[in-house]
C-alpha cells in the first residue's frame, strides 16, 4: 500500500528548499543514486549534484560572474525534460526556488505545467538557521557582526533591514502559502526535519518518490559543515579590507568560489568556539516557529515530521551574543593566507587562455626536428 505522500506515478516535483535544510545531502543522495532511481521510475533532472543555475536564471538570482545565457540554457532544458511526455516520477531540487516572488513562481508553474506538478518544502527551526544564514551572509562580501544580523532579522522595527532574501525564503508559512496558491496545497508537502534522526530527510523523500526503503538514506550524505567564530571573524575582516581596497563583487564571487573548498576542508580544533544564537534570539525565533506551525496546520498541506520543533529549540543559557574573537593564532593565520595564495592561483589558471597551436610560421620544436633531420639525411645522400 502506499504511503499517504507518495506523489502519482507520473508526478513532476519541485524541491524548493529552502536553504540550510538539508538540501545539500538530500541532492548529494539523488545525484548518487540515479541508477536505482531510474531502475525505480524515477529521474534526478539535475545533470551534477546540483544545478543551482537554473534555479538562479528563473528566479533572477544569478551572481556576479554567472554566465546569463548558459544559466538560461539550463532552465530551458529543465523545462524539456519536466514537459516531456514520460511515465517516469521526475525530481528536480534547488533551494533557490525558495527566492522565488508569486510573480515568478506563476511563471515557473506556467512553463512547466500545472497538472502532476508537486512541490516539497524542507524545514528546520529558525533558530537553528539563524547562524548558518549569517555565516552564508559572510560568505557574499558580508559586513554584519552576528549581533547586528540578528537584531535586523528578529526585532520588530529594525534599525538596520534585513538581508533582503532572509524573509522570502525563511518565513516557512509565507513560502508554502505562495506556492500553494499556484499548484494547489493538496499538492504541497512539508518536511520537517528531525534533528535527533539524520536518516529522517532521506527516508521522508523515499516515501515521496515511492522508493524502496534506504534507496537514498544508503547514501554517504554530502554536508556543509558550519564555520567556527575564528572562521567568521577572519573572512569578515578579510571582506572589510577587500572593499576597502575597491575591489569589487565579481573579483570576490570567483575567488570564493576556489576558497570555500579550503574552508570548508579545515578541520577545526576540538576546543575552538563555535557561534553562538543568545537567549532573546532563540526565545523569538521560537515564537515566530509556533505562529508559522499554526498556520501550517490549517493550510491543507500534507506535512511529514513534528511541527512542534519548529518552535522547541533549547535556551543556550547566553544572555547577549558573545563577542567575536580578537585575535587568532599564527597557524590559523598561516593556513587562512595559504589558502589565500591557492585560490588566487587557481582564478589565475581558470583565466588563462589555452596555448595556441604551432602555425606553420612558428613550426613546433618536433617539426623543426624533424625538417633538419631530412636535411641531414639529403645532405648525406649527395
């Protein structure tokens, strides 16, 4: 018998995110699994793990740098494959859906067709995003210290306005309803991820998509862990002196693109402190979880999980946000400015053109060989 989620056989799905919900690992498990997918009646439409430039070109979201017309090139072929006649289940994910305004998201369902179209929204505490959008925040040439972060997003009349896409993607009732209003919420499933079960995401998708039980939970999930406060610290301060030298937002985009691998790949020391959501910040972004699941309940959406975490996460025992840290030690600095050398060493070599090749003006060195050698040998010959 199947499961109350399980979409029709022939449904197209849309994962939407948002970001921070486990969307990393989820697609690393369908990017692994596409053989068993497709053995299963069902095809991962992102052609690598995940193909965020389409996502990016229909929402209006692209970066610095982003090639506008291979990214529309993606969405178009993503539109091909979701509007092609197939008895197949059909799944594409990117977070950055979450960015999309009604106007957009009409445009999405108007291209790809309403009928059999799904959509899965994940979720996870407010809490538990804050610091990992703040830290992403600083990541995209970010100047904000957490404190001042979390005042903009969470007070009622801010000083300071939010990151303009915070709200957009995070309040988890607003982003159902839109999408809701466009395919229907019979056909809008939430997720809430469990943060006491890792295998909750993947097993929650395998009931979605009609899979056999650890088609994706088999997976070795793909996870980005979060930064420490050194970490944070460091890369803002670096942004503050990297603006105050004039350059600019596309230099940042491509060199981060190369140095978020040395980031990421650092394991930090046991006792290096982590960020830290104070009190007043948990208390209100579980207040604001609590009037998101009641509205959620009455939406008519399927949802899969507990409601309820949206607004449980535990008090820290913090008052105010901790400082950042003031100094670093001289091996974290080495490997901060090591990394440094090897990112701008690989932007380098992506930039350079590739050697041309030897005209018959500038004969290579094997044909210069080659002709003296005939020359010696008619020379001998005579």
């Amino acid at each position: 018998m199947s499961s109350p989620a399980e979409v029709p056989s022939s449904a197209r799905v849309l994962h939407i995110g948002p970001h921070k919900t486990g969307t990393t690992a989820l697609q690393s498990a369908l990017h692994q699994a596409r053989k068993d997918l497709a053995a299963q009646g069902v095809r991962y439409l992102s052609p690598t793990r995940h193909d965020a430039a389409a996502a990016r070109w229909i929402t209006g979201r692209l970066v610095a740098g982003m090639d506008r017309d291979a990214a529309r090139g993606r969405w178009e072929a993503l539109v091909g494959e979701m509007t092609r006649t197939s008895g197949d289940r059909r799944i594409y994910s990117s977070e950055f859906l979450s960015d999309a305004k009604d106007a957009q998201i009409a445009q999405v369902v108007d291209q790809l067709g309403a009928e059999d179209l799904w959509v899965v929204v994940t979720l996870r505490p407010l809490a538990k995003i804050l610091p990992s959008q703040y830290q992403q925040g600083i990541q995209r040439l970010g100047l904000r210290k957490y404190d001042d972060f979390l005042h903009s997003v969470l007070d009622e009349a801010p000083a300071v306005a939010p990151p303009p896409q915070f709200w957009v993607r995070h309040a988890h009732d607003e982003l159902t309803r839109r999408w809701a209003a466009h395919v229907g919420p019979e056909r809008v499933i939430v997720v809430v991820l469990d943060a006491a079960d890792h295998q909750f995401l993947p097993h929650a998708f395998e009931e979605i998509l009609g899979l056999r039980p650890e088609t994706l939970a088999s997976r070795e999930a793909k996870e980005n862990r979060s930064l420490t406060a050194a970490e944070v610290e460091v890369l803002r301060q670096f942004n503050a002196q990297f603006k105050a030298l004039g350059l600019g937002p596309d230099l940042y985009a491509r060199f981060l693109a190369h140095f978020r691998d040395h980031l990421k790949a650092r394991t930090p020391a046991s006792g290096e402190a982590r960020m830290i959501t104070p009190d007043w910040a948990v208390a209100r972004a579980n207040e604001i979880g609590r009037s998101a699941a009641e509205r959620l309940r009455a939406s008519g959406v399927t949802v899969l999980g507990d409601l309820d975490s949206l607004s449980s996460v535990a008090l820290p025992g913090v008052a105010e946000t901790p400082e950042a840290p003031a100094s670093v030690d001289t091996e974290f600095a080495g490997w901060f400015a090591a990394g440094l050398a090897a990112s701008a060493q690989q932007l380098l070599a992506a930039q350079a053109p590739p050697p041309a090749p030897p005209s018959e003006a500038e004969p290579g060195l094997r044909d210069v060989a080659r002709r003296g050698m005939r020359r010696l040998r008619g020379g001998r010959e005579r």
